[in-house]
C-alpha cells in the first residue's frame, strides 16, 4: 500500500513538473502508434509526456502481452532517466517477476528479460554475471541453410 502511494506522489509530481504533458490520446491510436509517439517525445526529452503515453497504453491495451512486457520496462528506463531510481529498480524488478510467473512468458520478447537484469544489476551496484548460454541459447541457423551471402 505505502508503494503505490509513494508511485502514486511521484508519478503527480512527474506529470505536474515543468514538461507539458498532453491532455489526452486520440482515441483511434493503434498499439504502434503508442510506442511511436512515445519514442518521438523520448528523442525530444520529453520523458514526462513518454511516460503518460506508455500509462496510457498499458490501461487501453493490457491484453498485448508483449507489448505489455516492452512498455513496463520503458517506464522503469524512463523512471531512470528522471532520477527515480527506486521506482526504476521495482518497474524492473516487476518485469522480472512476470517472466517467472506470467501463464503468457512464451509472448514475451527474451531481450527484455536481459536488458532488465543488466539495469537492475547496474542500479543494485552488483556485477552481471556472464550471460549463461543456457537460460539465453543464441538462434541456430539449421546446416545448409546459411542465408549469408557468398563471398
């Protein structure tokens, strides 16, 4: 409980801070037009008005579950970025936990389970260990079916 009011104080404070933060969402954006937009307000350093459109999205579309998973951690990123640290270390902390525990983990791109423990890692001033080849097995190309181009 004392979490969320504490979430709750900063995201006000946040979206009351110096950064415009759009009124509303045109009502006919598409899931991509979300993570455009918000990467767009990004490249503009305007992480307030980013992280409002990934709010917004995770509210209009919690049943894209990968896409879920990838706004989640670009929340932590941004609550990073903005200097909340705490927040930044439970968003990660919240995406990790539904890789262990969502029934819709076999949706969930794998490169944001690692770019969230090497964040994580970094924020708790622990060292990442080697990435073990097993919990992240690289794609195998099948024999004789090598796409590269011949030299």
């Amino acid at each position: 409980m004392r979490k969320k009011i504490i979430y709750t104080i900063i995201l006000i404070s946040v979206l009351l801070s110096c950064q415009s933060v759009p009124r509303g969402v045109d009502p006919t954006w598409s899931e991509e037009m979300f993570f455009k937009q918000a990467q767009e307000a990004v490249d503009n350093n305007k992480t307030a008005t980013a992280l409002f459109y990934y709010e917004v999205f995770l509210i209009r579309y919690p049943e894209s579950h990968a896409r879920v998973i990838a706004a989640e951690y670009e929340r932590a990123i941004l609550h990073k970025k903005m200097g909340a640290e705490d927040l930044a270390i439970q968003g990660l902390k919240k995406v990790l936990d539904q890789y262990e525990t969502s029934s819709y983990v076999i949706l969930f791109p794998p490169r944001y389970r690692v770019l969230a423990e090497k964040v994580l890692a970094e924020l708790e001033g622990k060292p990442m260990e080697e990435v073990d080849p097993d919990k992240y097995p690289a794609r195998k190309v099948p024999e004789g079916n090598d796409s590269r181009p011949a030299r």
